[in-house]
C-alpha cells in the first residue's frame, strides 16, 4: 500500500485533496475500481474516462488522476498530470512495488516470431532451472497456472499487476510480448527489460503507424531508453534489413548488442547447415560466443530458427548454461497454432499456422515447400478492419507459393467478407495459380481437405491458436484445427 502524496512525488504529479489516503491498486477502467484502486481518467480516441468519474466514486475509489483541473464537485485526492497514459504506467509500477526490477524480465517485439520466441524462452528458463513467467498472444502463465490472453500486451496496470504476482508465486525470470501498438500506447513504460529481443519488421499495422518508418520507430522504443530505462542487452536479428538498421543505431549509443543471424557467419549467434523434416523437426548446428552445440529441435521450419536463435541469445545473456539451452530446444514444440501439424490416421499433412502478414505467409509456403514433393493447398483470407494494404501483397504471395488456393474469410469483423476476398483475389489472380472462393471458413476447410491427396501439404494459415471468429460484431466458436479434424474425419477413406 502506498499514499497518494508519495504517488504524487513519484509522478511529479500536482496533488489537490487529502495526501494521506491509501491506494493499493490502480487502473484505468472504471469497472475494476474499488476501495483502494486509483482511477486513471484517459481521454480516448472513443471514450473519454472522465465520464466514469461518479461511478468510481461510489465504487470506492480514494484517487484519481488526470490530466485536467479537478472538478469543484471532487472531494478525494486529485492528481493532475502532464500524460496521463505515462502517469498510469509509472504508477502501476510504484503501487505494485517495482517487480519489473525484481525479475529478469525479457521483451520481444517484432512482425513475427514474438509468441514463439516467448514460449521457448519461458522453456529454456525452466530447462535452466528457474521458475517462470509469460505474458503471451495465447496466454498468460506463472508457473502452471494459465490464463487465455485477453491481448497481447495488456494494459501497464495489469502488467505490473501479473508481475507482482509473479514474484509473490516465486518466479525469478518473466518473458513478455511487447507489440508496437502497445508500447506506442505507452503500456510498457518503466518495465526494466533485462533483455530486450528484435525479430524482424515487415509490412503490418499500417492502419495504425501509417508508415514503415513510423511502425519501426515504435518498436525500436523498447531499445533506446524512451520507455525509462535501457534494456540491459538487446538482440537483434541482423537477417532483416530493420534489425541492422537497429544494431547501428544502438552500438553508436554505446549499447550492449548481441546479434544472430542464419547468414552471416559474423553475427554472435548463427544457425549452419539446417535441416528441416514434417516428421522430426529441425536441426542444426549452433554457433554462439560460449561454444557450439548440435540442435534438435520437434519445431519445424527455418523460421523457427530465427526464433531458437533469438531465445538462445536472451537465455545466455541471463547466464543460462548452453547445455541446459540444447537441453530446452530438445523439448519444446513452441506456441500452439504456430506451424501446427493436426493430428490424423488418413496419412494428410493438415498445418494450421498463424501467418496473418505477407512476410510471415510467404515464410510459412516456403516451409511447406521444402517439406512435400507434393501440392501446397492455401486456405487464407484477411481480417477485416485491419490493414488493407497487405491484402494484395498476401494474395500474391499466396498465388506464387501455392498450387490451389481458397480464399475464404478469416475475422471480418465488420467488413463485406466478399469485398476482403476480392481485394486478395486481385493478388491471386496475377499469379495465375488456380484459386476457388468460399467465404464460409469451415466450408473451405472441408473442400481443401477433400481436394487433399498424399503428398500434399493443406495450409489453413491466419488464425492460429484462435478458437473464434468475429463475423460483425458477435465472436463466433471457431478453431481451424479442430474444424481441419473434423473435415478429415469426415473423409469417406477416414
């Protein structure tokens, strides 16, 4: 428990109304507000919170902060700040006690690869010996306790929230999702990274950043200290032209930088002579600063490479043994939905993966192509009120990589499903590749199955792990995996 004249001092804050009141919780949704919580009034781009104001007050709440003057009729303490959003990060940290600074915590950003870098980080702690936490795209977990995501970064207060807890429940390393819009939004402000991870950048969320530009100078936030504090080492995948990029602007600031890489011999961290099969994964071999080492690993695709790499340089920045790195790559299968083969006895290669981008699909297709002499079936669509400048470019790449491709619906939301698919069907069409349109998902899922023969390789790519749909604005039960299942099930030869 903290009082608000020491929360003010914290935030530099200007405190009107009693100093002496008590706060053990903080947020910024009114419905959460109780006896105790501080209530962070944002104006946003919809709501403004300001209007909740006497319902967090009869809820209990003893202060509030904001950006604007306090009102005549508001008698508890009143904190008025320059940003509220800042305020909310800083205070959540300062009420939950700082467990950032108390946990080895590590940040992946990055297009692609976060929730798979995540997960095998989360393992190679536990191979090392220490108790873990995860704040991922598909769950939150302490230990063997799990949650679904609610999103992939939560708000700053119940990050802080889940930390604290973390270290209540003993963990001594946690491994976090940051994703650009979230950091943008100021959520990840005043975490101390122990490690900080860069994947890659490629073509998303333009709808938001507007430009590539802009969407990298959000992520690079998490490196150079605009968040508070610098990460204590940075890893950087120096593959991709926006992670050199980064690596330059980093060492000329005299950060620490640990780079990998599968082609270039020179980086810190390097993958040779990859092999990749549907049946036993992937192997290796593995060059760091520390020694080498052989890797086998259940996770298919090159990739996943980039990813092993990635969580290899974080595990050996906390002083992780590699023994124990080889020992945790040796049993991970990684983050569900990611390159998913769906389990059968009619002998088809069914692969559910989440590639929602251009980059990560066109990544996925060369995976399946490596693996199969056989036909590559895409079932794919885009969401809707989401970027459409990626609808082409996925259709494209759908058609160069593919025999046949369905395009179908993948989260509509509110949109035309008919008015998405022709967008991508523009891509498809350049490519000359045979393509079918069938904007019911299961439908589709059932007809790529039946086209299905040995050899092939059916690819339902752009959900994932996901167990809905949202078709306007209702959420409907759906998982590509279990709906593949059936569809195989429903084979007159099954």
């Amino acid at each position: 428990m903290i009082r608000t004249d020491q929360i003010a001092a914290e935030l530099g804050a200007e405190l009107t109304g009693p100093g002496d009141a008590v706060v053990d919780d903080i947020t910024h949704d009114s419905r959460q507000a109780r006896t105790g919580t501080a209530f962070v009034a944002i104006r946003g781009t919809t709501v403004d919170g300001h209007r909740f104001l006497d319902d967090v007050v009869r809820r209990g709440a003893p202060a509030i902060i904001s950006e604007m003057e306090r009102p005549a009729r508001f008698h508890g303490a009143w904190l008025r700040v320059a940003d509220a959003r800042k305020a909310l990060a800083k205070a959540a940290s300062v009420i939950n006690g700082d467990p950032s600074h108390r946990l080895d915590l590590v940040g992946i950003t990055g297009t692609n690869g976060k929730t798979t870098t995540t997960y095998l980080c989360r393992m190679l702690a536990e191979s090392a010996g220490h108790r873990a936490a995860m704040l991922s795209t598909v769950e939150y977990r302490i230990g063997d306790e799990s949650v679904p995501a609610v999103r992939t970064t939560p708000e700053a207060s119940d990050t802080n929230r889940f930390l604290r807890r973390a270290v209540e429940n003993r963990c001594d390393m946690a491994v976090m999702e940051a994703s650009s819009q979230a950091i943008d939004l100021d959520r990840c402000d005043f975490l101390k990274f122990k490690v900080a991870i860069f994947t890659n950048l490629t073509r998303d969320h333009l709808d938001y950043h507007g430009t590539m530009e802009n969407y990298f100078d959000a992520k690079k936030k998490l490196f150079d200290g605009r968040l508070g504090d610098k990460p204590g080492s940075s890893v950087v995948n120096v593959d991709d032209e926006w992670g050199r990029k980064l690596v330059d602007d980093l060492r000329r600031e005299g950060q620490r930088v640990v780079t990998f890489s599968q082609n270039s011999a020179t980086a810190d961290l390097s993958a040779r002579n990859v092999e990749v099969s549907l049946l036993t994964g992937t192997s290796f071999h593995l060059d760091t600063p520390t020694g080498v080492r052989d890797i086998n690993s259940p996770l298919v695709g090159k990739p996943h490479v980039y990813n092993m790499l990635a969580a290899t340089a974080a595990a050996l920045e906390l002083g992780y043994s590699l023994e124990s790195v080889a020992a945790g790559l040796a049993i991970c299968a990684g983050a569900p939905g990611r390159f998913e083969r769906v389990p059968n006895e009619a002998g088809l290669a069914v692969v559910v993966d989440y590639a929602h981008t251009d980059d990560a699909l066109l990544n996925t297709l060369s995976t399946a192509r490596e693996l199969t002499d056989g036909r590559i079936i895409t079932i794919f669509g885009c969401g809707g009120d989401r970027d459409r400048t990626k609808r082409v470019p996925m259709g494209q790449i759908a058609g160069r990589g593919s025999d046949l491709v369905v395009i179908t619906s993948d989260n509509p939301r509110t949109e035309n499903p008919l008015e998405i698919i022709k967008e991508i069907e523009v891509g498809v069409k350049e490519t000359g590749t045979p393509y079918v349109v069938n904007p019911d998902r299961r439908d589709a899922i059932y007809r790529a199955v039946r086209e299905a023969r040995a050899g092939d390789v059916v690819l339902i790519a752009g959900k994932g792990h996901e167990n809905y749909q949202i078709i306007g604005d209702q959420k409907f039960d759906f998982d590509d995996r279990k709906v593949a299942a059936e569809a195989i099930q429903a084979l007159p030869e099954a």
